[in-house]
C-alpha cells in the first residue's frame, strides 16, 4: 500500500518560471514532506531542488531522465 495524494491544481501552469514555482511552495499549506521536482532540464530541476530544499528544508529529489521510481 503506498500512502500517495495526488492533487490538481487549478489555474498552475506548467510552465511557471522558478520565482512563481517558490512563491508556490512558500504558501502552500501544510509543506509536503518531500517534494521530486520531474519537469525541464536535468541541471534545471536539480538547481531547483537544491534551492526549495535550501529554502523551506523540505526533503527534494530529482530523478534522471526515464528513472524509475519506486514509491512505498
């Protein structure tokens, strides 16, 4: 059994630039435990992990490209 919420956002675009996408995580409430950040360039994502990680101290994860991730 893997304990997983899925939500959608309404109104959030995909393509929102790294500013909106830390404003995002600032005023989300409660802070997830752990965010995988799984959509741009690999150096991109990893940067943007590092900073939410820096910033809120919220466990990150960037997977490779066509990683498999297991959850449990």
């Amino acid at each position: 059994e893997i304990k997983l919420n899925v939500e959608t956002i309404e109104g959030f675009s995909a393509h929102s630039d790294r500013g909106a996408l830390m404003r995002f995580i600032d005023r989300i409430s409660p802070r997830p435990d752990r965010v995988m950040v799984c959509h741009g360039e690999s150096s991109k994502c990893l940067d943007l992990a590092s900073s939410i990680h820096k910033q809120f101290n919220i466990d990150t994860y960037a997977p490779k490209n066509l990683e498999t991730i297991r959850l449990r």
